[in-house]
C-alpha cells in the first residue's frame, strides 16, 4: 500500500476572520461559490440599474497575467472592472484594496475578501511587502490584478495623478498593463453619497500596454504612471 501524510492547509487553526484577512488566501469552495452567486447577481445590477455596457473588451489579454488601472470615481470602480472579466475569472482577479479601509471591520473584511476577492494593500506602514505581493500575482499565469493608481476616489470627478507604484510593478518587464476609464461612475456614487444613485455606466478598455523599455528605478516608475495617465485620459475623451 502507498504511503501518505495527511497535512493541513496552513490556515487550519485560524478563525474565519482571520482567514479571510491574511493574503494570499488558501482556496475555500464555500468562498468561490459565494463569491460566483454575487457576482451574477451585480452584473444583472449593473446591466439594468446603471445600464452598465464595455467598450473595447476584445483588448483585454486573456491568455497570460495582466493588471487593470483605471481612473477611481467611487465603490463601483472595482465592480465594473471584474464585470469586464469572463465570469470565471474572478476567483483568480485581485482588486488591490487599501488595508486601513476595507480590512478594519468584520462586515468590510468579509465583503471585501469573499465577494471582491480583495487584496489587502498596506500603503502606510509596509507598501514594498504590498508591491512584493501584487507582483508575485502578476508573474502567476491567469491571474488579474486591478489598481487604481490615483491611490483613492476623486472628490471632484477630475482624474487625478498616478502615483508610481504601478510603475515600479511593471518597468523593464513584459508585464501586459490595460489602460480603462469608467465613465459615470462619480455621477453614479460620488465620494460620501450613502448609495448608488440610477447612472449610466460606460467602461472604456485600451489596448494593453508593456514597458519593457523603461529602466527599474524612481524615473521609469513615474514615467510607466505618466503614460499610463495619458492612456485613460484619451479613453476619457
């Protein structure tokens, strides 16, 4: 007879909170079937509600690892962005979540973690171990990560500076980046509003981007958060 060793997974002893809070996250079938539920039933939300239609899916690269970035209006950002995904995506698509807002409180965390598949992304204390991890997604193939790179939501509807950590993700690597700019979401739930108002919503996808010609250091970082402003301010247009 064959012989094996049982091993339990490495979050065995720890509580469901505290499962749903570490990163990476070990595989949960309860999780992923709740997370497949919510997701069919937002994007019938946001087809009827806010009468929600993509532009240019055919660009997303959906045979190797790539990031989304795009402008950050509101709450529905991330929504859209994992809708533009094949639904079978999601359980390996990781909205990267700020750690001081979206992982502080149980109703947060676990709407965060099991419908968004958030990753908590520590941009105070520790934002080069959250840079570690994100590219560790992006090098493991059929993985999505989406970023916002303003870094937090408009007050004014203006599309704001990109900070450069997606720069330092992605310069001098072949790295796929796909600019998109969701047009109505500020209309739709501004910075402060308690719900989501009946606004049409419009995702715009560009083409992907690589800034493999671009040298791993400050300047290359912030010039990969330039060109990638530039990309979403023309879809804006």
């Amino acid at each position: 007879m064959e012989h094996w060793d049982y091993e339990p997974t490495a979050d065995f002893d720890k509580t469901p909170l505290q499962k749903l809070s570490t990163f990476p996250r070990h595989p949960d079938m309860l999780v992923y079937a709740v997370r497949l539920a919510f997701h069919v039933v937002i994007r019938v939300w946001l087809r009827i509600y806010h009468r929600f239609r993509i532009i240019g899916g055919e660009h997303l690269p959906l045979d190797r690892p790539f990031a989304l970035v795009a402008n950050h209006t509101s709450h529905l950002d991330a929504v859209t962005l994992l809708s533009a995904l094949p639904l079978m995506r999601i359980q390996t698509a990781y909205p990267a979540a700020a750690k001081d807002y979206f992982f502080t409180s149980m109703p947060t965390i676990a709407f965060s973690a099991v419908v968004m598949n958030a990753m908590p992304f520590d941009r105070k204390e520790n934002p080069r171990e959250s840079l570690a991890l994100c590219r560790e997604l992006l090098e493991t193939p059929g993985h999505v990560l989406i970023i916002f790179p303003e870094g937090t939501r408009t007050t004014t509807g203006e599309l704001g500076p990109f900070k450069p950590g997606i720069g330092f993700l992605t310069a001098a690597t072949n790295i796929a980046v796909v600019p998109c700019f969701l047009e109505g979401g500020y209309r739709a739930w501004p910075k402060g509003a308690f719900i989501p108002r009946p606004r049409k919503l419009t995702l715009k996808i560009g083409e992907a981007m690589t800034f493999a010609d671009l040298a791993a250091d400050k300047d290359g970082a912030k010039l990969v958060a330039s060109r990638l402003r530039e990309a979403v301010e023309l879809l804006s247009r």
